[in-house]
C-alpha cells in the first residue's frame, strides 16, 4: 500500500461519517508524515428548496438559517478535531457543491488521498450517490470509497 503525505476526508457530519469514515482516515494517516485534513460541505438553502435561487436573492430568514448551517457545522468539526488531536487548521468547512469543493480543496491542499463515503443505493446499476461519481473521474489523486 502506498504511503499517503496528505490525506483529505470528506464528511457529512453523520454519525456513520464520524464513526467508520474517520476510523479509516486516522488509520491511514497513521504516520508523522501524514498530514488527514476533513471537509464538510454545506449544501446552499437556495439550492436545497428553490433549485438554484442564488444566495443575492434569499430573504433574510433563509440567509440567517445559512448561516446558522455554518455555524453548526463548523462547531461540529471543532469537536472532532478536539476528540482526535487534529489541528484546527486542517478543518474546512465550505459552502456549495460538495462534489466541485472536495476536487478544489484536493488540489489546493495537494492532498495524495481523497476519502469519501457512499450510502448503500437501492438500484444495481448505480452503487454510489451522485458526489461521488462526481468526483471519481475528476480527481488527480487516490480515491477511497467506504461503503457505509
């Protein structure tokens, strides 16, 4: 198996992401010379109930609930990192499409390594969701995909 010097896992926030998800990453990076950062992406409020409404157009009450996701999210990854000796810094919580920021911050950290979960799909011919086929062929790294 190759040695990885930056590992980055994206994460949903889910207790299976928490569990099974970061078991593996700090397995994996299980060496001073690996750096694991996470992402957690928040999906848009527009794009969750309006398809597409951009963020200049959303009320007051759907900006505060925007903020307020960020807010949780980012206060979630702080708990992480504080549970598993993970430094701060290599916390990053983005705002958008969570295929299109993993593939951004995969290159802009460099990282060698891209962990990413996939939820069991009911249909035969589609065994990952939607970001993860969205990322496979787009990466210039390693993918891992723990089926969860």
């Amino acid at each position: 198996m190759p040695t990885y010097q930056h590992i980055l896992l994206a994460i949903d926030l889910t207790e299976e992401s928490n569990d099974s998800l970061l078991e593996k990453a700090l397995e994996l990076s299980n060496s001073d010379q690996c750096r694991l950062s996470i992402l957690h992406v928040v999906r848009p409020v527009g794009y969750t109930y309006d398809r597409g409404l951009s963020m200049g157009l959303l009320d007051d009450s759907m900006k505060t609930l925007q903020e307020e996701a960020i807010s949780q999210a980012k206060s979630k990854l702080m708990e992480i990192a504080k549970q598993n000796a993970i430094p701060e810094d290599r916390m990053h919580c983005k705002l958008g499409k969570a295929s299109l920021e993993i593939i951004n911050l995969s290159k802009e950290l460099n990282a060698d390594l891209v962990i990413v979960g996939s939820h069991s799909n009911p249909s035969p011919l589609q065994k990952v969701g939607a970001t993860v086929r969205g990322i496979t062929d787009r990466l210039d790294c390693d993918t891992l995909i723990v089926q969860r």
